[in-house]
C-alpha cells in the first residue's frame, strides 16, 4: 500500500539519505507517540503536516497496522510508525 509523509525539502532529502527518524509529540492527542507519521492521502497545513515536500512510502499496510491512530470525524487514516520499520520494510520516494 502506499502512505504519504509531507516534509520540508532539506529534510527529505536527509529522509532519502539516511531514512527516516522518529519524532516525538502530543500532535493535538492526550498522549505522547513517537515514530514518523504517515496517512493514506497526502495531507497539508490544513491537517498540520508542514513543508512542501511530499514523500510516497510503499510498504504492506499489514506490517504497520497496529501503529494506526484512530480519530473519529476524519475523511483520512493515519499511523504513527517507528522509523526502523518504516526504514526496514518500506520503499520511499518524492512525489
């Protein structure tokens, strides 16, 4: 399956160099996750994904699954993935 992640152009370039990293924030949530956010569309400042760069990451919706974060009332899916398995088992690439 195919995910997105919107990101500044200095950073993807480092995301294409060395894979992703794990960030770490409450994101508008009671609790704090850690890992690299990922959804099912390609989102923009108005869902608060920043930078106009836009990375597509390939990789079987079985294996990050578990990672979804599940807010009602949104017309898109997100995870919440750590960066290993994103780095591991994903095929990541400019839009």
């Amino acid at each position: 399956m195919v995910f997105y992640h919107r990101t500044t152009e200095k950073a993807a370039a480092k995301i294409l160099k060395g894979g992703f990293r794990d960030g770490q924030g409450r994101y508008m949530t009671t609790v704090t996750l850690q890992g690299v956010w990922v959804s099912d569309v390609p989102l923009d400042s108005n869902e608060g994904a920043k930078g106009h760069t836009l990375l597509k990451v390939s990789i079987p919706v079985a294996i990050i699954g578990s990672y979804e974060v599940v807010e009602e009332g949104k017309p898109y899916r997100e995870w919440v993935v750590p960066a290993a398995i994103l780095n591991e088992n994903g095929k990541t690439q400019v839009v």
